[in-house]
C-alpha cells in the first residue's frame, strides 16, 4: 500500500479537491480580500526588485570583466584586485538581499497573513456552526429519532 492510498501524507490525488477548491470555499473568500490582494502586490512588487538588484549586481561584475580588465586587474591592496573585491561582493549583496527580505516579511507579510489566518478560521467555525445548526433543525423523513 502507498501513502496516497493509505491517506497518510503526500499530495492528493488530482480528483480530490479540498474544500478551498471550490466554489464559495475559504480560498476564494480570501483572495477575493483587499488585504489578500495588498499583500501579493507588496510581496511581488519586493521580488522583482529584489531580483533586479541581484542579477543587476551580477551582470555589471560580468561586463566590467568582460569589457574593462584592465580596471578590474587593478591593485587595491596587495593580492586585492578590484575584481576579486567586486566578486566578494556578490555574497554580500546576496547577503544584503536576503535580510531585506526577512525584514520585508516580518514588517509587510507576517501581520497581514495574521489576519488574514483568523478571518479564515472565524469564517470555518462560523461554517461549522451553520451546519450543525442546519443538521439540528433539519427534518428527517421517518427516522427514529430517541430521547
């Protein structure tokens, strides 16, 4: 037996769909939100930027080497080349990239997903209530019902 079979883990099968899959499901009520959308235009709006500066970085250290050899086999200090100081300076710049991001994520992204993870659960107990409501009140046709 398989864990999809068993239902112990992995992806679900492509015909099973969750209950945010549907029509009126809690995956459309979010992303129908301004929040939802505020935040996937502030987290994209940082990516492409993030991106920029990184492959940016990166092609000015390939054209300069490409181009100007002379300037970057100059002398900074010693065995310090302006090119191996541009080239140690991609990892700082990744190194820059990636705590801008953490930054961005707690200040920007962390407080909206917040809320947005209780209006989801406000909306799932309120769901939950309406079916146990409407399974109470429900008549049933000929069924035994006991004390």
């Amino acid at each position: 037996m398989s864990r999809h079979s068993t239902g112990l883990g992995g992806p679900p099968f492509p015909y099973e769909t969750g209950p945010e899959a549907g029509p009126g499901g809690e995956r459309h009520a979010v992303s129908g939100q301004p929040a939802y959308q505020t935040l996937r235009r502030t987290h994209r709006r940082f990516g492409v930027r993030a991106t920029a500066l990184a492959v940016g970085g990166f092609l000015l250290y390939v054209l300069l080497s490409s181009f100007l050899p002379g300037l970057m086999n100059t002398s900074l200090s010693g065995h310090l080349t302006i090119g191996l100081a541009l080239g140690l300076g991609q990892f700082a710049l990744m190194g820059v990239i990636v705590w801008r991001y953490l930054v961005h994520v707690r200040t920007a992204v962390t407080p909206v997903v917040r809320g947005l993870r209780g209006l989801v659960r406000h909306q799932e107990s309120a769901g939950r209530e309406r079916g146990a409501f409407a399974a109470r009140t429900t008549r049933r046709g000929g069924e035994f019902r006991p004390w």
